[in-house]
C-alpha cells in the first residue's frame, strides 16, 4: 500500500484549497454550535431537576406534618 502513495503524485490543492478550508470552517462552526445547544439544554435538565428536588422535599416535608399532626390527634 505504501508503494502506491509513494508513486502516486501529490495532488496541487490550487483553487480547489480555498473550499476545502472553507469546509473545515464550517463543520467547526457547526460543532460548537452543537455544543452550544448542548450546553445549554444541560443546564436548563439541571435546573428542572432542581426545581423538581425543592418540590418533592417540600411535599415530603407536608407530609411528614400531617403525619405529626393525625399522630397528635
């Protein structure tokens, strides 16, 4: 396999070099702004988490009240 590249010509990128490095540019781009999204859909499954933590201890926490209350009763 090697013989073949070492026979094989270089080929010249001329103009063809310009859409090349404009396609590197353009699947970078489209990678940071998928990790972007990304980001950004991370952090608002975070807060909704959190959100829904507070919620459940604070239910948790009525419940164990009532609780104390129908042991008082």
């Amino acid at each position: 396999m090697s013989a073949v590249f070492a026979i094989a010509p270089a080929l010249p990128l001329g103009k063809s070099g310009k859409f090349v490095a404009g396609a590197y540019l353009v699947f970078v781009v489209l990678i940071l702004v998928y990790v972007a999204i990304m980001a950004m859909r991370a952090q608002r499954t975070e807060r909704e988490l959190a959100a829904l933590q507070r919620d459940v201890e604070a239910a948790r926490a009525r419940d164990a009240e009532t609780e104390r209350e129908a042991v008082r009763a």
